[in-house]
C-alpha cells in the first residue's frame, strides 16, 4: 500500500490509495477517440474500486483526483 501525501491524512478517515496507472495506460494503448477513452476510464476505475472494496469488506465513499489539465479541458469557452 503506499503511503498517502499528508494533505490527503485525516484522523478519522482510512483512505487506501490504489495504483491502477498501469491497467489505465495499457487499456487505453492506441485509442484516441475521446468517448472511447471516457468509457473505458469510467469502466476501469468502477472495477478498480470494487476490487479494493472487496479487499477491505466494503466501502462507504469513492473518490477519484484529476490533473489540472483535465479541469482546463472541461472548461467551456
């Protein structure tokens, strides 16, 4: 498991951080169309969480980051 950055540290809150880079980057290998790659992020990171929610016996929240990139690309003009 690797250690969380201390902004992400809450007394009261165990958060597991899941490092799925490798899955995300073969699966998306070759596809450029953007819907294509938004429903396989979607598919992937839905099963990610189910797996390490069955590790723990279940989960009560799900969060996901975003690059500042992402958040200028949504964005409209």
């Amino acid at each position: 498991m690797k250690k969380e950055p201390a902004v992400w540290k809450h007394d009261d809150i165990p958060l597991i951080h899941a490092d799925a880079s490798g899955l995300f980057l073969k699966a998306l290998d070759g596809v450029s169309d953007p819907e294509t790659k938004r429903k396989t992020i979607g598919a992937l990171f839905i099963d990610v969480f189910e797996q390490e929610a069955k590790k723990i016996g279940g989960a009560a929240f799900l969060a996901q980051g975003t690059l500042y990139p992402d958040v200028i690309a949504s964005v409209c003009f």
